[in-house]
C-alpha cells in the first residue's frame, strides 16, 4: 500500500514542478509584454529589472498554483490511466478513492501552504512590487532625443532634432530653446545644422557646429520696447550641456502604499474594518444632529418662554389667512433651508458611499486569502478524477481540459468579485460562488471516475445516437 502512495506521490510531484514554472514563465512574459515600454530605454541596472521580475512572480502565485495543481493532476492520474496502472490498482483490490489518499494529502499541505503565503508573504511581495513598478513608470526616458519631436525632458530646454543619422550620435537641423524663471517666453533659441551628442557621467553634452543663437532680452520692468536687446551671434562650434540628473531612478517611501488592502494581512484588514465601522457610526449618529436646527418642529417650545406671552389660535388653515407676500417669504426660507439640508447630507452620504465601497474591497481581499486555498483543493477534485477519466498523459488533452475549467474558475470569480464590489453579492457569496459551483463537479465526476464511468467514450456517444435514432425510426414507421 504504501509503495502505491510512494508512486502515485512521484508521479504527481514532477508534473506539477513542471507545470506550475510553466505557468511562471507564461505569467511572467505576459507581465513583461504589458510593461516593456515602462521599463527599457530608462537607464535603470540590470538587478533593478530583476528585482521587479521576481516581485512580479511572487504576485502571480495566487493564479499559477491552483492551474497547477489541476494540470498536474490531470497529467498524473492521465499517465495512470493511460499505462493500466490504475487498472493494476484497481485488481489488487483498492479503489480510487482511496488511491487518491497521497494526493489529497499533499494538495491539502499545498493548500494550507498557499494560505500562509497570501496571509504572510503576498501583502509583502505586493507592497514591494507595486511600489517598485510606480517608481519604474514614473521615470523618465534615458532615449532623450527623437525624430521631429519637441523634447522637454530637461527642465528650462526643448529640444528639437529634425534627423539621426545611423549611428545615433550625429544629429542634423537642431533647434533648442532655452527658457528660465526669469525669461519664460522662449525668447533665446539656438539653431545649428549639425551636432555630436554623447554623455558623461552628469550630463548630456552636444557638440554644435554651424550654428546661431538669437537671444532677447527684456526690459528690468518686463516691458518689452525700445530698452529691450535683441542679440544674434553666429558660431562654428559650440557645446550645450544638459544635466541628467533628473533621469536618475528615484524610490517613493514604501510606507505611501501601505494603506493599500493588497499590502495587509488579517489582522490589519479587520482593524481597518473596524475603525470604519466605528466611524460610519460616529457619522450617522451626527447626521440627526446637522439637520435637527432646519426643522422648526424640534425647536418649538412646549410652553411659552416669556411670562405673559400667549399663542394665538388661527382659526381654518393658517396657510390661507396671511397674505401673497408672506407666502413668497416663507417658500422662500424653506427652500434655502431645504437646499442648506441636501448639500450637509449629500457630502456625508458621498462619504459613507466611498467608505462602504472601500469596507467592501477590504472584504473582498479578506476572503481571497481563504479562496486560494480553496481553490486549489476544488481544482484537484476536478482534475484527479478527469484524468482518471480520460486516461490521457502528457501535454495534449489534458492542457486543452485544465485550460478551460481554470476559465471557468477565473471566469466565474471574477464576475463574483466585480458584483462584490459593487454592492449587488455580499463578499461571502461572490468570493466563494466559483468553489461553490467547482466543488459539486469535482464531486460527479469523482463518482463517475469510481464506477469507471464512459464520461469521456466517444464510442459510448455514438451507440446512444444510434439506439435514440432506432426508437425514432421506429415510432415513424408506425
């Protein structure tokens, strides 16, 4: 028996290594073909690339590990299938059910693993990943010059360079303005018919040949008349130098991004939780307060306040016993009181809205560090059985199979998730409606696979086709 589990152990590990760096290395150049343009060309080291690469992976763990388990599992039990070795188990008398002991085992310390990596690890990963991939699109572009494009990376210079030669340093028909604090109106422009750029270790260094600066200088009072000079001078070589230091990486503080639900664990997602539901409390008790003043009811005193003052009875409706101008007065009052009312309470319900739509986003990252975990023992409840099933091993079939139930998965969990956030499913229901609706398929057809179910039979198919025709055909003839 134990030789068994040893077997079926081996024959699952090396499938699901396999496919799960698979899916790494998929899930990581569909990162790199979505961010490319953010990333070259910026001047940044090597290891800086790395290190966002390698957050990047961590990040995708929660999609990668469960499309693994159900490959790897389809894979194993497939080959199996495929090789009558599940048909030897079968005769030496054990079921699958308890074949799939091992499996189930080692899914479930998989599983118990994922979530203490979205508990302990991911918040941390997240934190460095995303802070990491702000600071790699914030940076400029160290490709400084283009073709017929007004340059303005430098501060107080545009730059305008009609043609490149092929090398990449020649540049042909050069405009540069220049502007300051103190001159804005881009009133000194330098032109040049040829010029040699290179960098050094600060700045970035033009060689201008043939060229000329005109250059206006204003009056001391800003007025531009008769005390304004204009100056022209021409040259044959000159150099312009351009400071590079605001192409340098520059790193935000990671605590700006902490308050961010992906960067929290538990305990720091129920203590926001927490602080806003004290607070919308502390907010809706107040609202009465605020429009308590613009309601004359409350405030109309049971008794008279003054000694001697008396109430005067209005005989019939008082409405109609004072006169056109009274009324304008009073509709008046009340309109601008009833305006004064919506703007206090339309401010306060637009931030309890913002407040109830964050509480729902902190819900919907508390549940998925329990769907992860899920999620993968409901995948391994479809994929153990459909590769007893199918009785395929390898890359083939049982790809194509995995590939659409992880989209269904992924499908389903998404819809789950938006509706969540939108307030039309609770986060219990919409985090939890694709294991709900997985785990009852996992379930048939790990019946199915036990009673050696023909699910799969394409033969099978076709003699239920033809005995259906036959009953057809002879209902017609009669």
């Amino acid at each position: 028996m134990k030789k068994i589990h040893l077997l079926i152990l081996r024959s699952f590990i090396g499938p699901f290594v396999v496919t799960f760096f698979i899916v790494m290395f998929v899930l990581l150049m569909l990162f790199l073909f979505k961010y490319i343009d953010d990333m070259i060309g910026k001047g940044f080291d090597w290891y800086v690339i790395l290190e966002l690469m390698l957050y990047s992976s961590a990040t995708n763990v929660a999609m990668a590990l469960p499309l693994s388990v159900l490959l790897s599992s389809i894979m194993t039990y497939g080959s199996l299938g495929e090789n009558y070795e599940l048909v030897a188990i079968k005769s030496a008398g054990i079921s699958l059910g308890r074949a799939l002991y091992p499996m189930i085992i080692a899914v479930c310390g998989l599983s118990i693993s994922a979530f203490f990596f979205s508990e302990y690890m991911l918040p941390v990963a997240n934190l460095k990943y995303y802070s990491l991939l702000y600071d790699v699109r914030q940076q400029k572009t160290a490709f400084l010059i283009n073709e017929n494009v007004f340059n303005n990376s430098f501060p107080g210079y545009s730059i305008r360079v009609k043609k490149k030669d092929a090398d990449g340093r020649t540049l042909r028909d050069i405009m540069i303005y220049s502007r300051s604090e103190k001159n804005p109106s881009n009133l000194d422009v330098t032109f040049a018919a040829e010029g040699i750029m290179y960098r050094t270790e600060n700045d970035l260094v033009i060689r201008l040949k043939n060229g000329i600066r005109y250059a206006e200088t204003p009056a001391d009072n800003g007025y531009m008349g008769l005390r304004s000079q204009f100056t022209r001078s021409a040259f044959t070589e000159r150099v312009a130098r351009f400071d590079l230091s605001v192409f340098k990486p520059k790193r935000t503080a990671e605590s700006e991004f902490k308050g961010a639900f992906q960067m929290m664990n538990r305990d720091q997602l129920n203590h926001w939780r927490d602080s806003v539901n004290t607070l919308t409390k502390v907010a809706i008790g107040r609202n009465f307060g605020l429009v308590t003043p613009y309601f004359r009811y409350f405030l109309m005193p049971s008794k008279p306040v003054q000694k001697g003052l008396k109430y005067i009875k209005v005989k019939g409706n008082y409405w109609d016993s004072i006169d056109r101008d009274r009324k304008m007065s009073i509709i008046a009052n009340a309109l601008n009181e009833a305006r004064a009312v919506k703007e206090q309470v339309k401010a306060r319900a637009d931030r309890l809205d913002e407040l109830q739509l964050e509480s729902r986003r902190n819900r919907v990252e508390y549940q998925k560090k329990y769907t992860l975990s899920a999620a993968c023992l409901a995948l391994f409840l479809i994929g153990a059985p459909l590769g007893a099933i199918i009785r395929k091993g390898g890359l083939g079939l049982p790809v194509v199979v995995s590939v659409i139930f992880f989209l269904i998965y992924y499908i389903i969990s998404t819809i789950g998730e938006k509706f969540v956030k939108d307030g039309d499913l609770s986060p219990m229901i919409g985090m939890w409606i694709a294991i709900v609706v997985l785990t009852p398929i996992g379930l048939f057809l790990s019946y199915k696979a036990a009673n050696d179910s023909e699910l799969f039979n394409v033969e099978a198919y076709n003699k239920l086709i033809k005995k259906i025709t036959r009953i057809f055909n002879k209902k017609a003839a009669q």
